[in-house]
C-alpha cells in the first residue's frame, strides 16, 4: 500500500472506557473478521487480560475502510492503559500519526486519560476526540464534551460520539481517521528502518516481533539487523494482521506488520529497538529506545520446598514473554529457597504471580514489596538495596529512595479525605487544578516506597472508587529511613525486615511483633519476639513457654491413639522452619506476611 493510502492510529483511554469494545465494533465494520468468528474482546489474547478486562499486550491490526472511492490500509495500535506500562504506552504512540482519545461518556476524563494523552502529545500526535457508550442512561455528552474540549482545545462539537456496544458512530468515526490523521512520511530509497513497538512469544512461532517501517522497504527472507545489539537473524516470515497473520511479500514506509525469524526470547526482540537489514544498513537508529527498568522487588519462594525447580523454570518461560521480568536466586531462614523478581510496579508483580500460581499450578507465598533504596555508607560506598536484608547494618551514612510524581483525578467532595492520605504518606502537594465544577486533579511528590505499600486500594476505598492514580519516576531523594529488624530469640527472621521511614518504624515494628505472637505456637520455652532498629528495641511480645506434654492427655493405655498423635506431629515438623532454637510453622511466616 502507497504511504498516501496508509492511517497508523492508536486508541487511548482510560481503563475500562471501552477501548477493546471499540476495537471490536470496528474490526466488525470494516469486515476484519466475519460476524460468525467474532468474540468479545477478539485483539486480547491472555486469558488473564479477558478475566480481568485490561489489555497488557498491545496489539496491531491492519482494516481495509473505503473512503471517497479509495480503499485505505488503516492500522489499529492497541495500547495498554496501565501506569506499569508506560513504556509500551510511549513505544505504541511513537508508532501512530494519531489518536482516538476515548471518554466514557458517563465518566468523563480520569487520569489515564491524561497520562496517555500527554504522551500522545509529546509525540506529536493529531488527537481525536470521542465520547464513548453514549447507549448508557447515565451517559451525558454535552457535558463531557466541553470538558473534553477544554482540554485539548477546539468545539465541543468536534467531539465524536460513539457507543462501542451498538455500534451508533463506528462508521463516521473511521472516515474521520481518514481525513484528519496525517498519512505516514519516510524515504522510500534509504536504509531500512523500523521501529518495534512490540515483542510477543508464541509458542509454534517462537517471537513475533512488531514493527513500524519508517524508512525503506524490508523482504521476505531478508537477513536483518537489531541496531541496539547488532545481531543479525534471518527473516522467516514478513507480514501484516488483519488480524489473522497473513504473510505479505514485504514492508514499505508507512507500513505496520510482524516479522518472524525463529528467536525463542522476546530480549533478542526489544521494544523500542531499530530493525534494519544487514547488507546496506542504516547507519542511526530511530529515537527512543530504552531499557525498561524494574522499579519493585518481591521475594518469591515456593509454599512447597520441593517446587523450586518448578518454579524457576516457570520464571524462565514467562521471561521469553517479557523482557521487563528479572529474578535471581535467593534464600530466606523463614521462607527457604526462592527468587528476588523485579516488576515495573505493582499490577506488573500481581500478573506475574497470578501467571505463576494460575499457569503453572504453583503454589508461592510473595514477599512485602520493596523499592530500590540507595545507601550511602560512612566509608564512601553506594550499595543499591532493593532487599531489605542485605541493608549494610551499622555502617549507613544515608539512604535515598525512589521518588515519583503522582496526579490523582478525583471528584472534589473527596479532597480533603484524599489530601490526608497523601500527606500521610509523605506527600508533597505540588498543586490541584479543577477540571469541572466538581473534578480535581491533584497532583503529589511522593515516595514509591509509599505507594507500593497499598496506597492504591486505599485510594480506591476513602474514594468509593471514584479516584483514579498516575505516576511516573521522579528521581531519588534522601529520607530519613532506617530498616526494623524482627527477631524471634534474639535471631532475626529476614523476611520480615522492612525499610521503612522512622516516624512508621514503631508501627511496623509492634505490628508485625503482635502478629507473630498469636501465630508461632508455644515451645518448650518461652519465645521473645522483638522488633528492633539496629540494637535498638522498639517493641517486644512474649510466647510464655508450654507446660504439658502433648502425650500427657492420652492416659496411659491407648496407644494407637498415641501412635496417630506422633505421627501427625512429625507431618507437621516437615514444614517447620527454624529460626535459631524457634519452630515455627511456615504458615504462620505465610500469614504474617499475607496479613491475614
Ligand atoms: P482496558 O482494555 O482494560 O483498557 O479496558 P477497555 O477500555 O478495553 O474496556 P472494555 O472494552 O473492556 O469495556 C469495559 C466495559 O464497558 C465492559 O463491561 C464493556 O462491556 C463496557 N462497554 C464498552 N463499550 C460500551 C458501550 O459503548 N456501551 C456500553 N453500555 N457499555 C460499553
């Protein structure tokens, strides 16, 4: 297809604002996929996507749509909505000419609106406007739209409405992708170039690579080149979605499709990199490419000691799919063998779990989550800390910690309840801006540390849901943070260490205290649990010591009796873990750190 007949777009929305809907509504319009073949959500693959209703993946597809009596290729870019996947989000965009920006017309703009769409922005993107699910009730589009007007500029009469269930709208808002997206530029004649936005492992077809051609042209059977690492593989297959995988006879400007060439590990395949072919090369690769960076460790041990193997050979199967997953070996007294992972945040480290315990039958017990805290110690050294046990005790000069800005949308009823929450967390209010007579966008300085912590669900609970959360990385900043210690008998049980600030250390400190003393069970003697800064103690609880023997209730003569008790005793032994001269059941490690 010429550039001139080529529309690359992609939707942006908030989290349920009816994205994958849409996308569905115009496969079906522009007769992608037969009414018979089509399901719900038709472009998410993963189970876990459908079950949750968010997209994790993104996704492109080629439409044909017929407009002035010419046929035009229009490519959909399916971006993922979430805060973790910003990156994908910004390599998605830097693939599009324009965007759809998708309202729900019942809830008006949230704050993944405006993350996505700042980021559309920045990447010179020419914006759409359109009020979706106006079918609903509740749905009000003369509001909506002056507010959606006032916001990136224009009438309120330029704003499209849609209702992806009903279809009301589909067909005006394609032929309004033909005339006012920007068809794509490059040079026909240079080097090739195309950028990949997206990286997918199959298991027939090994790594489905997605790529947008900026420059010239690729082949079928072509050998090409990563321009981030320079190696070269042979091109297997070259085609384009529609959006069944159909094999084309090659690439040219403008162009969005798949390449295929039998890599196993989407790491050989980066989002962000630069394909080129390996005889004529392009000597500068596009802008853009970085590597995404964990910004979340979690300890991850397997309940059953005996699933390690299991369980690392499950982590190095989902690292084919994704790239941002890292681990490495750990061990813990209280909880045995296991993995560090870092995420890109929270929902990214609850996928991977749910993956874990969901694809692969594993039954795994996770760690508090960490950020990533720098220590300054008194002999000049940086030691990057993202496990608080290998926090260099008593020789720490400073710690810093991740930063990030954070922007709330809320209704204003909610201001003050969602102000205190923030400055409890160590916010640092950075402004708030009303949207509408009654949206308020606030906007924080806070700490990660603070918002890995169930700041979310907090959020989401002081605001009966009507709030909604963006961030990004801002930096690290130095904090007056220190690491509480727990210990049973004077031996400290690791995975209950935390880095926290001081003013919280006496809270964590009692509360994690008080949990294990009614979860270990009596011994022998009597157990002190502590919970100290350094050799400081900052709280205690006592297990006072067993008295009886358990063989004492069973009088003398039933020895079966006797024998069943023994029995279940030593079953029972099997998942003790010893801490220093300490049984202690690993549920009740499972539990306190589950907070159940
Ligand atoms: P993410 O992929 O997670 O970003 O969600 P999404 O934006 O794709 O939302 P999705 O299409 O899954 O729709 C969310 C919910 O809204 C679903 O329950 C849909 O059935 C519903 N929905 C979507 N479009 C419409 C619409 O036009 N009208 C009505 N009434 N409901 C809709």
């Amino acid at each position: 297809t010429p550039a001139t007949q080529i529309r690359n777009f992609c939707i942006i929305a908030h989290i349920d604002h009816g994205k994958s809907t849409l996308a569905d509504r115009m496969l079906q319009v522009t007769g992608s996929v037969a009414d018979r073949d089509m399901r719900a959500q038709y472009l998410d693959r993963m189970d876990i996507e459908r079950e949750r209703g968010i997209t994790i993946k993104s996704q492109a597809v080629r439409m044909p749509w017929s407009a002035d009596g010419e046929t035009f290729a229009l490519n959909m870019i399916d971006t993922p909505g979430h805060v973790d996947f910003t990156y994908e989000v910004s390599r998605s965009l830097a693939a599009c000419e324009g965007a759809i920006l998708l309202v729900d017309a019942a809830q008006g703009i949230e704050a993944q609106t405006l993350a996505n769409l700042y980021l559309a922005l920045e990447n010179d993107l020419h914006i759409i406007p359109v009020l979706n699910k106006i079918d609903l009730p509740a749905a009000d589009p003369e509001k909506f739209a002056k507010e959606l007007a006032d916001l990136i500029g224009g009438s309120p009469d330029d704003v499209l409405r849609v209702s992806g269930k009903t279809g009301v709208g589909v067909e005006e808002l394609l032929d309004r992708i033909v005339q006012d997206i920007p068809a794509p530029v490059g040079d026909p004649d240079a080097p090739a170039r195309a950028m990949i936005f997206d990286s997918v492992y199959d298991s027939y077809r090994g790594v489905v690579t997605y790529v947008r051609m900026v420059d010239g042209k690729l082949n079928p059977r072509e050998r090409i080149q990563m321009m981030s690492t320079r190696a070269m593989h042979d091109l297997l297959e070259i085609g384009v979605s529609s959006p069944e995988p159909i094999p084309s006879n090659g690439l040219g400007v403008g162009e969005v499709g798949y390449l295929i060439t039998g890599v196993k590990d989407v790491r050989q395949s980066k989002v962000g990199d630069t394909v080129t072919t390996a005889r004529g090369a392009a000597t500068e690769a596009l802008a853009g490419y970085t590597d995404p960076k964990p910004m979340v460790f979690s300890g991850i041990y397997p309940i059953d000691g005996s699933d390690y193997a299991d369980l690392r050979e499950a982590l190095d199967k989902l690292k084919l799919s994704d790239a941002s997953l890292q681990y490495e070996p750990e061990t813990s007294v209280a909880l045995g063998f296991g993995f560090r992972c870092g995420f890109l945040g929270l929902l990214h480290l609850e996928i991977i779990t749910e993956r874990l315990s969901r694809e692969f039958g594993l039954d795994l017990i996770t760690t508090a989550p960490s950020v990533i805290y720098e220590v300054l110690t008194d002999t000049g050294e940086t030691v990057i800390v993202t496990n608080p046990s290998e926090y260099p005790d008593g020789r720490v000069a400073s710690v810093s910690e991740p930063m990030v800005k954070t922007a709330i949308l809320l209704p204003k009823d909610y201001v003050g309840t969602v102000m205190e929450l923030c400055q409890s967390r160590r916010g640092a209010l950075l402004g708030m801006e009303y949207f509408s007579e009654e949206r308020v966008e606030l906007r924080y300085r806070m700490p990660l540390g603070e918002i890995v912590f169930d700041f979310f669900d907090q959020l989401k609970s002081k605001t009966q849901g009507y709030a909604s959360l963006d961030y990004e990385p801002d930096g690290q900043q130095e904090g007056d943070l220190v690491k509480v210690d727990v210990l049973l008998q004077g031996d400290k049980v690791d995975a209950f260490s935390a880095i926290v600030h001081r003013e919280k250390a006496y809270a964590y400190g009692t509360m994690m205290a008080e949990r294990l003393r009614k979860l270990i069970p009596r011994q022998n003697f009597e157990v002190p649990i502590q919970a100290a800064i350094g050799a400081r103690i900052i709280a205690r609880e006592t297990i006072r010591a067993l008295r009886k023997d358990v063989l004492a209730k069973c009088y003398g003569g039933d020895i079966s009796r006797k024998r069943k008790l023994l029995e279940k005793q030593k079953e029972g032994k099997k998942r003790m873990k010893m801490v220093g001269r300490v049984e202690v059941p690993q549920e009740a490690f499972i539990a306190a750190l589950s907070g159940d």
